[in-house]
C-alpha cells in the first residue's frame, strides 16, 4: 500500500507536465548495458506499453509502471531511453519503474545519461530517489537538499526515500514547522557528515 501511495504521489507531482504534449521523445532505447533481451512478442508488448505511457493518468499510471518493473532487465534499454524523454512526468514515470526494480546494476548506466537541468528540479530529484533506492549513496546529499523544498510533497517524497534507504528520519516531518525541519535537516546533515567517509556508502 506504501508503494502505491508513493507511486500516485509521484504521478501527481508531475501531473501539470501531462498538460504539455512534446512532439518527439527522442530515442526511446538506451542500451547502456548486456541486458537479456526480450522474446519478440514481449518486445512488441513492451513498445506498446511505452508509446502507451504518456497518455496514462493517474492509476493507469502507476500500473503501468508496476508493469515494466515486473517485466524488468528485457525493459531495462526502453525504460533508459525514456529517461531522456522532453516530457517530465514520461521521465519520471521511467525513473520510478526503474528504481522499483532494485536493481543496482542500473546505477552505471543512470549515471551515464546527461543530468536534468537546474531548472527541472522535481526531475534532478527523481533521478536521486531512483539512484538511492539503487543503490547509489551518493545521492543522500541530494535528497536531504529536496528536505528543505519549499513544497510538501516534495519534502514527503524525499523523506521518504531517505527513510527507506536508512530507517532513519531524524525527527523530520514534512508537516512540521520551518524551525523544526530546518533543525531536523542539521541532524540529517550531521548522520551525514559523520558517515559519508564510510566504505560501505562508496558507490
């Protein structure tokens, strides 16, 4: 049930992108990796959901992502690709399916693709939250950043990675007052800076 919420709180975060239709999303494959490919009927199948993808809204959404993350490493090149779609929320949906996976073998190849511009905050965010749930440590500074978004949602869906990842939350609530998140990120930052030394947060 957590995963669900998580999920539709992530579509509705980048619902106002759905609004805007881009012409052209670019290369829809990404083979960044000796993935297992595809039977050619699962292939097709896999084309279909994607072309699919940005014309899904809500719930729709979410199962379509719970669907590629279930078909896994044969979707792996299509899910990279649309990571570089113009559209935000087409992005992120591909992001959350990949970070759904757990598979950290897909940390190599995220790091590869150009980083979202400063100006897509929610997406340079969402690429954090998948690298982390990947795996990737060094996100951590990234998503205690995203704590002091100015947005709830925001700040819930960082926290809530950062949670997952560390079983930790320092107090933080992203309901609480400035003073009390502001008080709760210096303790984040704190964790941080005590264990970032550490091996077993080398990525």
């Amino acid at each position: 049930m957590r995963t669900l919420l998580i999920s539709l709180s992530l579509v509705a975060l980048f619902a106002p992108s759905c609004m805007t239709v881009d012409q052209g999303s670019g290369n829809t494959q990404a083979n960044l990796g000796p993935w297992v490919a595809a039977s050619p009927s699962l292939q097709r199948k896999i084309e279909s959901q994607a072309e699919r993808l940005p014309w899904t809204h809500g719930i729709d959404r979410v199962e379509l992502i719970q669907w590629f993350a279930g078909v896994g490493e044969p979707a792996y090149g299509t899910l990279l690709g649309l990571v570089l779609d113009p559209r935000t929320d087409v992005a992120g949906a591909a992001l959350a399916a990949l970070g759904a996976t757990r598979d950290s073998r897909l940390v190599e190849p995220l790091r590869l693709l150009p980083w979202p511009p400063a100006s897509n905050l929610d997406l340079a965010l969402e690429r954090a939250r998948t690298l982390l749930r990947l795996g990737d440590w060094s996100m951590v500074p990234v998503l205690m950043e995203g704590l002091a978004d100015k947005r709830l949602m925001t700040r819930a869906l960082c926290s809530q990675a950062l949670f997952e990842a560390t079983h930790e939350r320092f107090g933080f609530d992203p309901n609480g007052s400035p003073v009390e998140r502001a008080s709760a990120v210096d303790r984040w930052q704190g964790w941080w800076f005590a264990r970032s030394g550490d091996s077993l947060l080398d990525s």
